[in-house]
C-alpha cells in the first residue's frame, strides 16, 4: 500500500480534445493519472467526460492510498476565458457546449468538495512555485511555449489576476507592431513569432526563398508540412538552416522576457512547452541578449530555467490550486 501525506488533491486538466487526471499529494507528487477523450456536444456531454475522469482517479487511488488520507479539493485547468473567482467557464472556442458555464459549482456539487477552476498556464505558474523549478523564489513568472505562448505570474504564492481575472496574457505583448497578425487580431505578439507553428512557419518561408534545409526533407519535400519538432530535429543534426530558425525565436524571446523583467523583475523565470524545451539549448543565449533589451542592469542575475512539470503540467496545476490559501476563493 502506497504511503502518501494526509492531505491530497485532484488535478484536472481538460482539453479541446482530452481530458486528464490526477491525484497529487501534498508534495506535488502525481500518484495516481489517466487521460479520456474529450466529447463536448453540448455542456452535459463535456461535464461527463470530466466527472468521468475524477471517478476514475479516485477509483484507481482507491485500494492504493492510505486510509488516513483524504481528497481534501479538486482543481481544473479549463479553457477560457473563464472566471476564475466565480468559477465559471465563459466561452471557450474549442468547447463550444460551455457558454456562461458554472463548472466549478457543478463540480463541487457533484462530490460535495471545494473546487477552483483557472487557466492552464496561471495553474502550471502556481505549481512551478509551490513544487517546482519555482520552489523557494518569491515572485515567478512563468511562460508555456508550445502551439501558443501562455503566461502566469505568481506573487508571493499567489496568482496575480488583475482586476477582473484576465490579467497574465504575456503571449500577447506585441514587441513588434509591423509584426505577423496573431490569432488574437493584434500584430507582432511574441506567440506569432516564437510560439512552435511560428518557429515551423518562419521555416518553411525560408524554404520557399530558395534555402537549403534537411527540413524539407524530413517533411518529404512538403513545406506546409513542416512542424517545429522538424525544425528542432534537423537543428540536432547539424542543419544550419534550422540553427538560425532557432537562434531567432532565440532573439524573440530575449526581447519579451527583457520587457518582462523591467515590468516585472521576478525573482525567476521559467519556461515549460514543448517549444520550450527544444529552445532549452538556447536559454544561455536568450540570457546573453538581455542586457540588449532590458534596462534593468542586473537582469543576468534572474534564473531563466525549464519548467519541472512537462506534459503533466496540467494536473499539477490543477492540484496547485487547491493548495492556494486563499479559502474565500474557494468554491462550495
């Protein structure tokens, strides 16, 4: 039998397409995890897939965890925009059955716990704080690179919201306004320059004007097919081509992380993603450009780290919530 501390807690994380679980113990250890697809038709149909989740985490944690313990909070990473002081999913694009949704109330309702919904990347901030790379600063700022760039600050163990919870959108500072248009409508935003489909993208232009690249190859000679992982393996390899592809998202992200830290000067910086970790060859990089674009004469000293949590950032995140003491917050 598996001994854990007293006090766990259910991490959800879902998605346009999935659903992921987890029960976390008190030391941000992932115990117990599964994965099911998600089906949103409509609300009904997306609230099943997710309870259906937590019933099979505490199943499965059952015979394994010590009788001592309990199930103290669920926390969800759900898509936005949300509310994550009242708990309600406001309209997600990837689950279209979710409109002024109260899913935090159903889901306490359902297992009579207190339950606290945020994004993903304020929930992941939070675990890298409390349990990860982030352990022991006092101010995080933390960045998800992968098909987007997500962002969360935490401010002495909490996340800071703004004034109306939207706060944190870091992936849509522009840093250049003749940039490329984001998906968002504005131009120049660092997710559509260093997010993974841009890394792939400014690839395949350099392609079509005629470079020579293994790129091409990997994506059997079709350039619309290229991905960042291509871009990132081809760099391992020895392409050049790629290395400069790289070694410019590289340059990207020192301008924004620079204009991050004469906003923010955190006491860390930590970047997770799957985007990020192929640019984990470049963080020295990314820190020599710094003083290039921070005003800020001692922005070196800030450790630029990888983010603890990978693919399993969700869960923890999710669980990271229930642990924020904020209790007025928390909803029955």
């Amino acid at each position: 039998m598996k001994q854990i501390s007293d006090e766990s807690f259910i991490g959800v994380d879902v998605g346009g397409t999935k659903v992921a679980a987890g029960l976390v113990n008190s030391a941000g250890e992932i115990t117990h995890q599964l994965r099911t697809p998600m089906v949103a038709t409509d609300a009904v149909a997306g609230l099943a897939a997710v309870t259906s989740a937590i019933d099979s985490v505490r199943t499965a944690a059952t015979a394994s965890v010590d009788s001592k313990s309990s199930i103290s909070a669920i926390g969800i990473c759900a898509p936005g925009p949300l509310n994550p002081r009242t708990g309600v999913v406001i309209n997600p694009p990837n689950l279209p059955g979710w409109r002024n949704f109260p899913l935090a109330a159903e889901i306490s309702k359902a297992y009579s716990l207190p339950v606290r919904i945020d994004n993903d990347a304020n929930a992941a901030a939070l675990a890298e704080a409390l349990w990860g790379a982030g352990r022991g600063y006092r101010n995080v700022f933390y960045a998800t690179i992968g098909t987007g760039i997500g962002t969360g600050i935490v401010f002495d163990g909490r996340i800071y919201h703004g004034r109306t919870g939207a706060a944190g959108e870091g992936g849509h500072m522009s840093i250049d306004y003749r940039g490329p248009r984001c998906g968002c409508g504005k131009l120049g935003c660092v997710e559509a320059l260093a997010s993974g489909p841009s890394i792939a993208r400014r690839a395949s232009e350099k392609i079509a004007a005629g470079h020579r690249s293994s790129i091409q190859d990997r994506a059997a000679g079709h350039v619309g097919l290229i991905t960042a992982e291509m871009v990132a393996q081809a760099y391992l390899a020895g392409d050049a081509m790629a290395k400069q592809v790289l070694q410019e998202t590289a340059t990207f992200l020192a301008v924004w992380l620079g204009n991050i830290i004469d906003l923010l000067e955190p006491d860390v910086m930590i970047l997770g993603g799957g985007a990020a970790a192929m640019l984990q060859p470049f963080f020295a990089d990314i820190r020599d450009q710094l003083p290039t674009w921070c005003v800020n004469s001692q922005c070196q000293e800030i450790p630029l780290l990888p983010a603890h949590y990978g693919a399993d950032a969700g869960i923890a995140g999710g669980a990271a919530l229930c642990r924020d003491l904020s209790a007025n917050t928390l909803n029955h």
